[in-house]
C-alpha cells in the first residue's frame, strides 16, 4: 500500500492499551494525516522501529522496565533527528530537564480532556513538519555544495541591494577576485564596492534591475578588480 507523501506515521508506545487506543483515536480524528502505530513497552517500540517507518514517537514515561527517558535515550543512539514527544501523566521539573538533557522535542502532560489531545495532534504535526523542512534544506545545500564542487568560478548568491551585499559564496573565491568568501559574506569586503570595477556599477546595476522587473532571467559580463 502506498503512502501519501503528507502522511504523518506516529509510533505510540504505553503500557496501557485502552489509553494507547484512546489517544490514537483521538489523533486520526483530530488530523486525518495522522496514521497511529502503537506499542506497549519501550523494546516494543525498538522493534517497531526497526520494521516500520515512523515519522514522530509518542511515549509515556512511567513504564515497567524501560521507563520513557531510557526509552528517548535508546531511540536517539539511531536517530538523532527523529521528532520525540514525551507524553506523561507524571510530570515534573525532574523529569522535564532529563527529558531536554536527552534530546526530547516536546513535552506534554496527560489530563485535560480532548484539547489535550489536540494539542498533542498540534505538537506532532509541527515537530514532524519542522524536521522535514530541515531534511529538504540539508537536501539541497548537499546538492548546492555537489554542483559548486564540479564548477569552476565562483557561485554566490547576493541580496538585490546597492552594493550586492553576499549571503552565500562558495568556489574559487580567492583566485579569482583576490578575497576569501568568508570577507564577502561577512561584509567587511563589498562586491559592489571593493570587487566591481568602478567603470561597470551603474550599467550592471540598471540591467539587473530591469531583468528584475521584467521577471527574465538574465546574463550579464563585467570586470572586477
């Protein structure tokens, strides 16, 4: 069976299975992207794990033998990045700072009634979102930092500003223009300024910015210093 690419795997792990059905009730009901998996001791979730992709794990703390936090431990040694939500009915300052000493993502009490159930629908959709957006940014500056490695020159990319003031410049920086990528990203170098030979600011400047307006994509040959 397929997956839809917006579905949300959660892996619950709690020793009781009439709570564990509730809450994964409650988040179907609550966010149709969820699809709930459960578990009922923390080696349970380990095998779960190691069969099943899951997206964000949702456990208790207070659990026969492995208790959550031993459980967090044991889950980031494999994956430090996946989403962590301890969802307990014990809670307190003690627990809380083991938990964020353990690399936990949320902290959640039991209790409350359904809102709390949203809330915790809420917590996992924003977790799991969070650290998907961080995998596709890690994706393409992998590509990005590829493509540069198989370039000769210089890639960079520069706020459309008077002066062109460098947000990212990677390549040969040096030998081309005589500056390192880290002066020009940090400012104290200006490519406007210090790179551009002064004979070509104004016409590069006016056909950029009429490329601009025109939304055209554009190439442009200039001297530097």
């Amino acid at each position: 069976m397929s997956v839809a690419p917006d579905t949300i795997r959660v892996l619950h792990v709690d020793d009781d299975p009439d709570l564990a059905s509730t809450v994964a009730a409650f988040l179907e009901r609550e966010d149709e992207r969820i699809e709930v998996v459960t578990a009922a001791s923390a080696s349970d979730g380990c095998d779960r794990l190691r069969t099943a992709s899951v997206d964000c794990v949702v456990s208790d703390y207070d659990m026969p033998g492995t208790d959550g936090i031993e459980f967090l431990a044991a889950v980031r040694e494999d994956y430090p990045d996946l989403p962590f939500i301890l969802f307990t009915g014990k809670g307190s300052e003690e627990i809380a700072s083991r938990a964020v000493s353990a690399g936990v993502t949320d902290y959640l009490q039991k209790g409350g009634g359904p809102e709390q159930y949203a809330l915790l629908a809420n917590r996992i959709a924003n977790a799991v979102e969070h650290e998907r957006s961080q995998r596709a940014l890690a994706e393409r500056n992998r590509r990005l930092e590829t493509l540069v490695s198989n370039l000769p020159g210089i890639v960079y990319r520069c706020a459309n500003e008077p002066g062109w003031p460098m947000e990212y410049v990677e390549g040969e920086c040096e030998d081309l223009v005589g500056y390192s990528a880290e002066a020009l990203e940090t400012g104290r170098v200006s490519w406007g300024e210090d790179v551009l030979h002064p004979g070509e600011r104004d016409w590069l400047w006016d056909a950029v910015q009429a490329a601009v307006e025109d939304g055209d994509p554009f190439e442009v040959t200039y001297r530097v210093r």
